[in-house]
C-alpha cells in the first residue's frame, strides 16, 4: 500500500470501526482518528449533547465538515460514524480520497455490543433497539456498500483477523 493512502472504515454502530481501526493504524504506522472523537474535540462537547442541543441535523453538518476535512489527510485510518454515508457529499470524499473498508455487522452483532452503551443517541431513548437498528440497517447498508472498495462481515471475528484481511487485501488488490 502507498504510504500516502488513507484508509476510511464505514459501517453500523457496534461494528468494531474504532477497534479495527486503532488496531490497523498501529499495525500499518498510520495516524488513527475516529471522526466522532475529532466532532467532540473541535465541538468541546460529546455526541449526545450535540444531539440534545443541535438535533440530528447539527451534528450532520459538524460531521459533514470533519469528514470533509480529514479526508483530505493523507496516510490515515479513519473511523467514521455510522450515518456519515447518508450526505452524498460524504461519499463522495470517502470513495474518492481513500480506501474505503465496509465493517458489515448483523443486527444481534450490533444489539449485543451496543447494548451497554449509553453514549448512543438514536438509541437512547428507544423502547425498541432492534426495530431502530433494523430501520438504520435497511436505510444505510446500500450506501455502505456503494463506496466499499472492501466489505467485511464482522460476526464472529476478532480485530486481529479483520486487520490481518485488511492488510492482505492492500498487499495484493486483486485478490
């Protein structure tokens, strides 16, 4: 892989993107950042209190700005939140500025390591979290899948093996 490269990992909410991609960046020597984390830096602020404050469609145009920014970064692994493919704008810069690997999760997978969590704001005050990340599943995994240059289904696997098939697929892209 070219050093230059950047790497964007996208996909659900419990899919393991800040885990796989501190691992990876570690693995391949590249600066980590999880797009979430720059929002709160920048903002001063978490995530749920831009929800609260700013609904969902402030913390859109914060996110928009940082995904647009940190793209243009060279030589990073970038963990972006789960909705970030629903701006166009967004798609555009992940597919057209990185390799873009799609960390796919089934929804028990995504019920299981969110269910503790408190810090997730379309879920916080559901009764059902099954029917909402369901809706969310069926609404984002084409757009997922629209800018994936690599999907990987994360059922059941471990950081170590997704980052070693991450690299894999780097040092040789056509297999």
């Amino acid at each position: 892989m070219n050093k230059k490269a950047s790497i964007f990992l996208v996909g659900p909410m419990g899919a393991g993107k800040t885990t796989v991609g501190k691992r990876l960046g570690e693995t391949l020597a590249l600066e980590f950042i999880d797009s979430d984390h720059e929002i709160e830096l920048r903002t001063g602020v978490d995530i749920p209190y831009i929800f609260e404050k700013e609904g969902e469609p402030g913390f859109r145009r914060r996110e928009k700005a940082v995904i647009a920014d940190l793209t243009l970064r060279s030589g990073i692994v970038l963990a972006t939140g789960g909705g970030s493919v629903l701006d166009p704008d967004n798609r555009q810069c992940l597919a057209g500025r990185g390799f873009v690997v799609y960390l796919h999760a089934s929804v028990d997978q995504q019920l299981a390591r969110t269910a503790r969590s408190d810090n997730r704001p379309l879920l916080k005050n559901s009764a059902n979290r099954r029917e909402v990340l369901e809706t969310l599943f069926s609404q984002r995994d084409p757009l997922y899948r629209e800018i994936a240059d690599l999907v990987l289904d994360t059922d059941e696997r471990s950081a170590k093996a997704l980052v070693k098939e991450i690299q894999d697929r780097l040092a040789d892209p056509d297999s």
